[in-house]
C-alpha cells in the first residue's frame, strides 16, 4: 500500500522535530522527518541538519494540522 505524505511543519533542528513528534504520537499520529544536511548555511544546527520537514499521512494531515496550530507548540508568526 502506498501513503500519500503530506507536510504539516518545517523546523529547524531535530530536537524542535523530536517534541513535535512526541507530541503527535500522543496523539495517534505517525510522522517521518525529511530533511537535508547543510554545509556552511545559516542558521547551523548542532546536529547538522538544514530544514526538516515533518510528514504525516494525508488521512492525518488535518488533524495534527489543528493540534499543532492549537497547541503551545504552534509558531508565532
């Protein structure tokens, strides 16, 4: 079977990815990350990684969507 993923944040650094996760997982909903090494780019994580990009399913998408926009976790804009 094959899940459509859908993008539902961008941070960055993997720690900032780990709480969303968690945060997400205790709620049912799996995540993967995809992200990209960067070399010499602004800002620079500790661990290495640019900008990550967290996947939820398209069926999840909505609603972790809604939990993080409703959560202390969302991003001030």
């Amino acid at each position: 079977m094959d899940v459509k993923l859908r993008e539902v944040r961008r941070v960055w650094g993997l720690s900032e990815a780990e709480v969303i996760k968690s945060f997400l997982a205790s709620h049912g909903i799996t995540c993967i990350f995809r992200g990209e090494m960067v070399q010499a780019v602004y800002p620079i994580t500790v661990d290495g990684l640019g900008e990550i990009k967290i996947m939820v399913s398209e069926s999840d998408y909505e609603l972790a969507r809604d939990l993080l926009e409703n959560s202390s976790l969302s991003q001030e804009e």
